[in-house]
C-alpha cells in the first residue's frame, strides 16, 4: 500500500512539473552596421526582448553577439537585430 501511495505522489509531482526542457543552446552571431559603441546597447536590448533568450553579450570590437537561449521558446533571434537596424547572421 505504501509502495502505491509513494507512486501515486511522484507520479503527481513529476505531472506537476510540466514537460521536459531542453537544454539551453548558444550561438554566435556576426552583428553588422554597428558603428559606435553605444551600438552594441540597442542590439543587446533587442536580442534579450526575445521570448527565450536567456542572456546575450554583444562585442563592438569583435562585430559579434553571444547568445544563450531556451530552445523551446526562442524565436528568430537575428529577425530582432535587423529590426533594430543591425542586420546578423549566425556565424558557424
């Protein structure tokens, strides 16, 4: 009986949990048209208002982002760049 109810109660916790997650998952993207060093602010602000991003480094020097992001929830990452106005491109 005991071995029963313990069952029943992980069964539950483990329902409650929701569905597993996938890893998060980084990429780098070259960042063109940034010209000054305030550029890499806007491009950041852009990158992080995506559902899923996790967090994101954006490199003036370097022309690059770093981003980390929950795969199952992200969306297109480089469409926001170059909706603010500096197109990316996912570097290999």
């Amino acid at each position: 009986m005991r071995t029963a109810l313990a069952l029943a109660v992980a069964a539950a916790l483990f329902a409650a949990a929701g569905p597993l997650r996938a890893e998060p998952r980084t990429v780098t993207l070259e960042v063109s048209k940034m010209s000054c060093a305030l550029c890499p602010i806007t491009v950041q602000q852009a990158i992080t208002k995506v559902p899923g991003v996790l967090d994101a480094k954006v490199d003036y020097d370097t022309k690059t982002a770093v981003v980390r992001f929950d795969t199952d929830r992200a969306t297109t990452i480089t469409a926001a760049t170059t909706n603010a106005g500096y197109p990316s491109r996912l570097l290999p």
